[in-house]
C-alpha cells in the first residue's frame, strides 16, 4: 500500500497530453510526493521556471529523465560527453535525486555488443567524474533485454552492480520492476545494492499479452509483476525515496484525461503496490 | 561458416507452409543434415512414419520440440505429466538427440514467479527420470525475459545450469541465440555447460526494430547477433551438434516460397554464421 505522498510522477506517463508546468500543477493537485521530468520537457519549460514551480509545490524531484546514450554516436564523441554534463547541471538545477542513465544500445552497424558495453562504462565514468563535483547521484538503469540491440546494453542489475563496484561512489541503479521483475536474481542484486546505490525505484505493470517492445507498458495492478514483493525487498535493503511511475502507453494511458491517469495511479498506489 | 550440413532445420520455420514429411524432403533435397521437427507436426505424421521417412534420407533428428509447459494447469497435473512422457516416447521414436523443453510460464492468475519456478523444477524432475530410462536427453531451453509471464519462467542459461545442477546427468540446455545473445554472461555460461550439457544449438537473429515478441524473428544476418561469437564458444566448450535453423516469422518467412526459404538458409549458413 503507497499513500500518494510516496508516490512520484514519471512524467513520460503523461508525456503525450501535458506541458511539465501541467505535470507539476497536478501532481500537487493530486498530493503526490514528487516528480521526475524527462528532459525535453524540462528544457522546453526551463530549468529556472521548472526549479520555481517545483519549489512552490514543495514535492520531491525524484529523478531526472535521462543521460546516456553513450553509443549513439559510435564513438564517445564530446557531443555525447557534453550532453551527459548538461543533464547533470539540469539535475542539479531542479535538486533531482538522480540522474537516470539509459545508456544507449548497439554501436551503429556493430554486432559487438562487448565493444558496446566497454564504451559505455567508459562514458559513466566521465559522467560519474563530473557528477561528483555537482554533488549528482549517477543512477544505472538496467533495461529489459529485449532493449539491448537499441537502447541500453545494460540488462540486468549484476551486471549494473557489477559497474558500479568498478567506478566507485555516486554511481548506483534505478531499479524499474518492468526491467527486471524476471529475473531470478533481482531479490538477491536488490540487497546487493543496499541503500546507498538504490537511488531510484520505478514502477507499471507488464502486461500479459505485450504487443509493442516499449510502448505497451501496464498501469500497477493490470498485469503480473509482484510489484509489493519487489518494493518490500527495496525497502527492506534500506530504500527510502518515492515511487515513481513510468508507463509508456500508446494505446491506452496516452490517449486519456490525464486526471484520470493520475486518479488511477493515487488508487492503484493504494490497493496494488 | 556453416556447411549445410552442419544445419538442421526447425520444421517451425516452416511451419505455414509444409507438412513434416515435406519438411524431410526439402531438408534431403537442400543437403541440410538434419532436422528437428515439431509435436504436433509429428503427430500429424505419424512417429513411425516420420521416423521410417527421416531413416530414409539419412538425415539426424537434431531435437523434438517440445515438453515442458508445466505451469499451464496451475498444477502438476498427470495431465502435463503424461503428456510430457509421451514427448519422450516420441523422441526415444524418431532418434532425437535431444528434447527441447519450453517449461511454461506464470500460474494462471498468478503473479508468482518463484512458485512457477519450483513447479517447473519439480516436473523437469519427474520428466528426468523417465528420460533416464528412454535414454533421451533432456534441453532445457531458456527462453528470452520477455516471454517470462506466457511461455517460460527458466529465462538465462545460469538460471537453467543451476537447474541441471541440481538435476543430475541427463539434463542440460538448448541454446537459441535468440534468447541469449543480449546475456552479459553468456559465453561464461556457455564454458560452463560443457559439452555434456550443450544438447541443442538453435540459430536465427534479432531484428531492430522487433515488431512482435513471438513471431518477429530474423534470418541469420539480417539483425544484430553475432551468430559466429556465439557458436564459437559453444564449440570451443564441445558442442558437436547440429545448427538448427529456428525462425518464427509471421510477417516474412512463413510468407515465402519454403524452398526459398531453404535456399535462404544455405546461404546465409555460409555467410553469416
């Protein structure tokens, strides 16, 4: 059971009807505890005008959405390097709590997906460096392997733990259930991290049957992941922040009165997570 | 560089347009080495039919495909597990190398997956123990995360060797690219199945983008593993066996012309594995 105090507004969930400013008016309105903006809206806001109105709420910022990306380019041009140190500065301009790295898929034209994840590694380390002098949490987030080719090569939270014990402190995982509610290990790599690299936790459903790889995502309570189970383990590893809620959703939570959406996600807070 | 006859053909490729008994002529007449058919094809057939036919060509049977499904009845029920004898039975009747389990997913409304997961166990035991006396090898097949809710909860080849481990002789893994290649662990788990637990090695490829979680395969080539890497490894562990060709495809290859298909594959066997 999640009050909506203890709940965080991914705002990709709503991405496709409300402006960031609309996104924090009704997280207010509807008493949840923060928000985590992804940063196209951040910028198209602003990050002095964001920084205001969130402060004005007095809710969290659980998050910002996202840096990474480390392989689009091919290489780790300073395009790349410049555009993670951006999302850093903007993190820390909003007191984000993270800064949420998806860290890119494939090199363009490579089959090496080791090649991949060495320039990624190599990426958070810069990212990481930079970070540490704005006083920025760095957190990893595994996807789900059926994003490896295109979006993150990172897939699994050993394998993200596995990082971070190599790059050191500031560096830890945001743990989405959708990513790794699967894998049999995901209990233990939770208590494995421990409080100080559990630095975000994000929740939605996966629904059964999934018709689209990214954009087919559940509200919490429509599909099957054990979302109490996974959250208790968290907690009991030590995870004190916000719930935040994620859900990329064409076909269903896209197309609706963003109210709704909201009403559904302080309701299902109460009866499914 | 695969010779046609180090590829097996996975009668599921094949599966819209020709019966079994076309599936083991069109092997025979492309010089593939080997087949392994799928139940209810077989079925079709006849196993004495299939079996005289498959003797005919002289072609082996490089797996039957598939037990498994535990989990579909909620519960052990000597329903799956006679069904699961009979696999053998008809595995032990045409010569097949190995059979291929596909162990099932979530309890019917259940979001549980560790109880999943020991009713799994438990009927890969049950199943084991008949094998024993058949003399039939038993594959594990781990399939990809995303087929964790609907079709099987063993998901990563560490996951499935644990299994075996616990298991005894008799039992070890099929590989599918498809499933694996995204594992920051694979090839470790590949050394460590060994050539005793190497039992089956399927091939195709991961498209980007993937449009279907089931039947979206690719060609070997036309997507982004690295097929060649792979089945290095497992060569470089011992597997000896056959490479057989698995390709669900509802958009494109159940659309062709099979023996385009087959061409297909012989020449993508030369160039892209």
């Amino acid at each position: 059971m999640l009050t909506p105090d203890r709940i965080s507004l991914n705002t990709a969930t709503v991405k496709e009807q409300w402006t960031l400013a609309q996104c924090i008016e009704g997280c207010a309105r509807h008493g949840l505890g923060g928000i985590s903006p992804w940063r196209d809206k951040l910028q198209e806001m602003g990050v002095t005008n964001a920084a205001k109105a969130i402060r004005d709420t007095g809710i969290r910022v659980s998050g910002l959405c996202r840096g990474g990306w480390y392989t689009g380019d091919g290489a780790l041009t300073n395009a790349v390097l410049d555009d993670n140190r951006r999302a850093v500065d903007e993190a820390a301009g909003i007191g984000a709590e993270c800064l949420v790295m998806v860290v890119g898929g494939l090199l363009p034209g490579s089959r090496d997906i080791g090649a991949a994840r060495a320039m990624v590694e190599e990426g958070l380390a810069h990212t990481l460096d930079y970070a540490r002098t704005a006083g920025i949490n760095v957190a990893i987030e595994p996807l789900h392997p059926m994003t490896a080719a295109d979006r993150a090569v990172v897939n699994t939270l050993r394998q993200a733990l596995d990082i971070c014990d190599r790059l050191g402190p500031g560096i830890g995982v945001a743990v989405d259930v959708y990513h790794v509610w699967w894998d049999p290990e995901v209990k233990a790599q939770i208590r494995r991290a421990g409080k100080d690299r559990l630095m975000a936790f994000h929740i939605c459903d996966w629904l059964v049957p999934t018709t689209d790889l990214l954009n087919d995502r559940g509200m919490m309570g429509d599909g099957v992941i054990d979302i109490p189970g996974l959250r208790a383990e968290a907690e009991s590893a030590g995870f004190d922040g916000l719930n935040e809620v994620e859900i990329f959703s064409t076909g269903n939570w896209w197309q609706r009165d963003p109210d709704e959406v909201l009403s559904t996600i302080v309701e299902r807070g109460r009866i499914a997570c």
